[in-house]
C-alpha cells in the first residue's frame, strides 16, 4: 500500500481562529503534538473565515526550526461568502486552474512556508475538469509547491475519474459510528483497493457522541463505558482506535485544542479492537444489528 509520510493521528487546527490563543500558545499546542508523535497538521484556506492557516503561520514563525519535523496539509476548492473575499457573492466550488494555484500561493504565505506536503480538494465540484485539474497538479508539483495530492469527500466515481488523469494519495471523509457511509458505500473499499490511505474527519462526531441526546449518541456513549470499562481506555481512544481498525488503516483528524485528548488518540495506536468490539460499535450507531 502507497502511504503519505503522515503521522497515524492527523492534528485538525479547524476550530483555531475561535481559541482565542496568543500566538506563543498556538505554538504550545503545535510542539505538544509533536512530543507526543503527531507530526501533521490538518488545514483548509476557509477555516476560520479564511484566517487558521495565518494563525498558525504566525506561531510556527516564532519556531521556525519545527516545519523540518512536521506535515503541512490544506485544502482548497470551497470559495465562501466572506468579507475576505468580496469577489465571492454566493458560495460555490472552484476548481479552476487559477483558483487552486492562487489558493495555494496563499497558504503557503499564510503559513510560512516554501511548500504544502499535501493539497486536497475540499469538496466535489460538479464543474471539475478532471484533465485540467492534473495539469495544474502537475505544475504546482514541478514548481515544488505541493508534494501529494488527494481530496476529501469524493465519491468513489468522482475519486476514480480524477485519480485517472493524476495518481491521488487519499480521500479525507467523516467517519465515525455515527457516520458509517463510507464503510458501505465503496469509499473505503475503492481507498484499499487503489491502496490510498483514508483521512477521517470528525472520528468523533463533532463531539456529538459525548455530548447529544439523539438515541444513537447516547446508544454509543454506553457502549464506549461497557469497553472503556472492560479495555480500561478512554472514549477518544476507542472512538479512533474503531476508525483504525478498518483494512485502509483510515488516520484519524482530531481537532482538539486538548492535549490529552491528542494524547488519548495516540493510544488507540496500541489498541486493536477485535471485531466483536468493534461490531459492537457499529452496532451502537446503527442502532440495529448487521443485517
């Protein structure tokens, strides 16, 4: 199996603009990943209102030295309304040539940096010209630029055109047990076959499933007490350890401020659930047995 030069569990700094850190704490929170093993970190150019990948710049500025020992991956192809970008007047996708590689000259200034070790495609675009779109791979490739390439939320069908025109390294997808599509839907089976290994965002359901009170939440916080208890971990390291366990050895993409959630992620590296186990939480967000 191909594989990105990632670490197993993927640091998601989404969420960064609304911590409300100095930059000397963002800078915390980038070298508590790396002690604990997790050298890569997860971007978009709309996070934040298009203002994440400048935060963590800033932060990665006061340590320079630290971008030889971790992954910088972004994503583009979402253009929002925002007062960042006035040109934009409805919200729409945007894979054109001149978007990807202006989007990619801004992250790399926003994030201080000479080159991207991974460029997504956020989101299918109903307009994508799969040939076009290899061509400015390419280019950003030859310019050094951007490493490797993947996309985030594709379909099978709309992997598999793309990955004709230009060898993808992944396709970053929710998974959890309260989102079970892409085990069943070919996403994961077409990621093993072609040897891509999966991203998996929001392995633990936006936080839903330790906080809501939907019946499959709360079906799936008792199951996570009944093999916490019997496995004695906790519940981040379960939820990511059911995610690892499927054949394409998804990474899961935690976006936690927490460093011991970070670090309870990092466990389920030790973990294997057997598939009891992990039917069990299957089963849970199903809320039915398999079929």
């Amino acid at each position: 199996m191909m594989d990105l030069p990632l670490s197993p569990v993927v640091a998601g700094a989404w969420r960064m603009a609304a911590w409300g850190w100095s930059a000397q704490e963002r800078l915390r929170w980038i070298e508590g990943n790396l002690d604990l093993g997790i050298t890569s970190f997860d971007h978009a150019d709309i996070y934040g209102g298009y203002t994440v990948e400048g935060l963590f710049g800033e932060a990665l500025a006061l340590a320079p030295a630290l971008r030889r020992r971790l992954q910088l991956v972004s994503k583009c192809g979402i253009r929002m309304v925002s007062p960042a970008r006035l040109g934009n007047v409805v919200k729409h996708y945007d894979t054109s040539a001149a978007h990807v590689q202006a989007s990619v000259d801004h992250s790399l200034r926003a994030l201080r940096t000479d080159h991207l070790d991974l460029l997504l495609i956020h989101r299918p675009d109903a307009l994508l010209d799969a040939g076009e779109l290899a061509a400015t791979f390419d280019g950003l490739r030859a310019a050094g630029k951007v490493l490797q390439f993947g996309v985030s939320n594709f379909s099978p069908s709309q992997l598999a055109l793309l990955h004709r025109h230009c060898p993808l390294a992944t396709n970053q997808v929710e998974l959890s047990p309260l989102h079970r599509d892409p085990l069943h839907d070919g996403t994961l089976d077409q990621c093993q076959d072609l040897g891509l290994r999966p991203m998996a965002w929001s392995p633990l359901a936006g936080g839903r499933i330790f906080t809501s009170d939907e019946p499959a939440a709360q079906r799936v916080r008792a199951e996570l007490e009944s093999l916490g208890h019997e496995l004695r971990v906790g519940w981040t390291t379960l939820l990511c350890a059911w995610v690892m366990r499927h054949p394409s050895r998804p990474r899961p993409v935690i976006g936690s401020r927490r460093i011991e959630m970070a670090r309870e992620a990092m466990a389920a590296t030790e973990l294997r659930l057997d598939a009891q186990q992990w039917y069990r939480l299957w089963q849970a967000g199903a809320g039915h047995e398999v079929p």
